[in-house]
C-alpha cells in the first residue's frame, strides 16, 4: 500500500492523509490548516476514489468544497448535520458534495479497502477513529481523540480490548508540549465555571466551541447547582435538537433553566429556511429570552457564546463587572489568524477593569500520558505522527516511531 501524508505531518490541523493501493485511493480527512504558514495542497489536483472525514472540525473537513462533486464523501451523520446549519446559519450555500455516511463499529468497503469507523471521545461530537485494511495491511488513523471527556469509556475500551496486528498507527499528538493539568477533566471546568457564576451580580459569558457538547453539559449543571438559566443561542439550541438523535442525557432547550436567545440575524435564517428548520422556529418561540428580560435580571443568567459574539458582552460590560469565563484553548488569543474572528476583543478583556475574565478549559486532545497507553495498547509495527507540532518528540515517548514529512511518498 503507498502512504502520502499530503499535510499534517509537522502541524495541528490541515489534515490530509492518502492511502493508495493498485485500484483504489483514499483521503483521510481534508482540513483547513489553523497556521497561515502551511504548505498549500492543491485540491483539484487530488482524484481519491472516496474521502473519509474523522469529525466535523474545520482542521479535517474544511477543504471539502475545493473536491469534484462526484467525489464520495464519509463522515458521520450527525456531524453532516451539525456542519450543515453552520452554513445555513452563516448564510452560505450547504455543500454540493456526494456525502455517505458510515455507523461506528460497522466495517465497509471503498473499493480495495475495508473501513471499521471507532466512534472516540473528542471536544466534537461524532469523532472517529479509522482502521483500514487493504493488501493485506492494517493500518489505523487515530483522528483527533483523548481519554478525559464524558465518553471516556470509548478511550478505555479501545485500550483495554485493543486491535490487533496494526501494521501502522497515525498517532495525533497535539498535546506532545501542552499541558492539561490545571483542569484534567470535564468536572474541573464545571467546578470552575459554578464558582465564577454562583454570586455574580451581572451576567456570565462562556466562550466555547458550540459543537463542544460536553462544555454545555458543564455548563448546564453548573448552572443548575448554582439556579442560574442558561441561555444558549439558535445554532447551539439547533445542535441540541439534533444530538436527540443519539442522546437523551443532553440538555436541550425544553430542559428547564434553558432559554435561547435569537438574534435577529438568526431568525432571519430560520425564517428563509423553512425547509431546513421545520417547525424549529416555531417551538423555540416558547424558550426564547429576550434582550430586556437578559438586562432586567442580568445575574440570572449564564450566557453561552462563540468567540465572534464578543458584541454581545459588550452590551453588558457596566457598573458591574461581567465575567467572562474563556472556555477554549489560549492559543487562539495569541494567533492573528482571519479565522478566529473576535480573537482580539476576546484578548483585550483579559485586562479590561469591567471584565472579569476566567480561564476554564480542558483540552479536546489526549495527554502525553494517555497517548503513551494508547499507543502501548495498540503496539503498531510502524507509528507515524500527525496533528503535531513536535513530531521530533515522538521518539522519547514511543515505540518504532518512523517521522515522515509532508509531501513524502512511502510503501507499507
Ligand atoms: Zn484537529
């Protein structure tokens, strides 16, 4: 089987893995790359027979819409679902690509290949993991995964009854130089935020990752523990609806102490969207909080938020300091990058007097420590890193590490 890592060898993100034998060629994920520096890939030049997506994250999906049409696209049904009303909400056209979708732990073919999709515990939802037989090979791509959010029994089962024979492991190592101690686990960032918002006397902003599902589970019964409403606007209250596909311990907006705020530019897309949305406007008219209810009680409230809705803090920044309460990775305040808009607003509260700005995150990547048990698990012939800056570092951690670059051709 021939390997091409096309990107992602050196970096987080941009992902693009390519495995060919003689009739058949795959791509594992197709990502934006997070850096501006990244080597570009030219993506019309690219001809894979089918392309599998590990999860909706920009970083593995987001270069799609650069494919021929005719190209078949796996991914996950629910992550289809989730980068779908991103697009419709932003107003952008859904993508035109031939989407399939795959179940965890059910093996499929793609011409010479046979693909097995491991559902993992990542700060997406629908994340998976690929094994991947062909010639006689197995080869198994990590996707992006750790073993400290809700579903870590995924990360434990996959240790503790571990594929066999792996001939080659595509390792994630986002956490080879970061560290993840200050909150290990999901309860840490729900403890913190609890402690922010129990005696505010404004309102709270959690800044996150709205497909970050465990973070609104944080949030929400910190929230409760502390009789505070969250309020969450119509994309995250859209991707709630969905997660009912797969989950009934989700909060969503018919749970008590949730309300969702719409925006006007929101609604505006529900209602050109009926199509899309069904009857979803219609039943979240009975959740909705307004701007004057918001301000009336604003301690009341905790307010879920993405990075760009920094104008709505605004709104509340007065006499009384509004916390906000930074729930993603820090990096992204020190990136100047297009990509994260409201970056530099957000950056700007850590020293703003009005503000009372709060770090509370644990990370979407597994530690150092859990990627030793896991590699030590799976014991590949050949382990090959990816979604990392510190590939050179592999070596002191890991077994039969072989570091190719991007660009490199090689024969398994
Ligand atoms: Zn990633």
């Amino acid at each position: 089987m021939n390997v091409l890592i096309h990107r992602g060898a050196s970096e987080i993100g941009g992902t693009c893995i390519q495995l060919s034998t003689e009739n058949t060629t795959l791509l594992l994920d197709l990502g934006l790359p997070l850096s501006n520096e990244s080597n570009s890939i030219d993506v019309s030049n690219l001809k894979p027979d089918a392309v599998l997506i590990s999860h909706p994250h920009q970083d593995h999906f987001g270069l799609i819409d650069l494919l021929a049409p005719d190209i078949p696209v796996y991914i996950g049904e629910l992550g289809k679902r989730l980068i779908d009303a991103t697009r419709v909400l932003l107003g952008k056209e859904l993508h035109s690509n031939d989407f399939h979708h795959f179940q965890s732990w059910q093996p499929f073919r793609l011409g010479d290949f046979t693909v097995t999709p491991y559902l993992v515990d990542h700060s997406a939802v629908d994340a998976y993991g690929f094994l991947i037989e062909a010639d006689g090979k197995r080869i198994f791509y990590s996707g992006d995964f750790r073993a400290h959010g809700r579903k870590a029994k995924l990360f434990d089962s996959m240790v503790g009854k571990p594929l066999k024979d792996i001939d080659l492991l595509f390792l994630e190592g986002t956490m080879i130089q970061r560290d993840n101690s200050e909150f290990p686990n999901e309860s840490d960032v729900e403890k913190k935020i609890f402690e922010t918002i129990r005696h505010q006397e404004n309102i709270s902003f959690l800044i996150f990752s709205s497909q970050n599902i465990d973070r609104v589970v944080s949030a929400y019964r910190a929230c409760l523990h502390a009789r505070k409403t969250l309020v969450i606007d119509i994309y995250t209250a859209w991707v709630l609806e969905q997660l009912k596909l797969v989950s009934d311990s989700t909060p969503n907006m018919e749970w008590d102490l949730v309300r969702v705020y719409s925006s006007h530019g929101h609604d505006e897309k529900l209602k050109e969207h009926p199509d899309f949305f069904g009857d979803f406007r219609k039943r979240v008219y009975k959740y909705r909080v307004t701007k004057e209810e918001l301000t009336a009680s604003s301690a009341d409230f905790l307010y879920l938020g993405k990075m760009s809705s920094f104008k709505i803090i605004d709104l509340y920044r007065g006499a009384k300091p509004v916390n906000v309460i930074y729930s993603q990775w820090l990096g992204y305040l020190a990136v100047s990058n297009d990509n994260f808009y409201g970056a530099e607003a957000m950056a700007s509260y850590r020293s703003d007097p009005q503000v009372h700005f709060v770090y509370a995150h644990t990370s979407g990547h597994a530690t150092v420590e859990d990627l030793k048990a896991y590699a030590k698990a799976m014991n590949p012939k050949m382990l090959v890193p990816v979604h990392t800056e510190h590939g050179a570092l592999f070596a002191q951690n890991f077994q039969n590490v072989t570091q190719i670059t991007d660009g490199e051709r090689f024969l398994l």
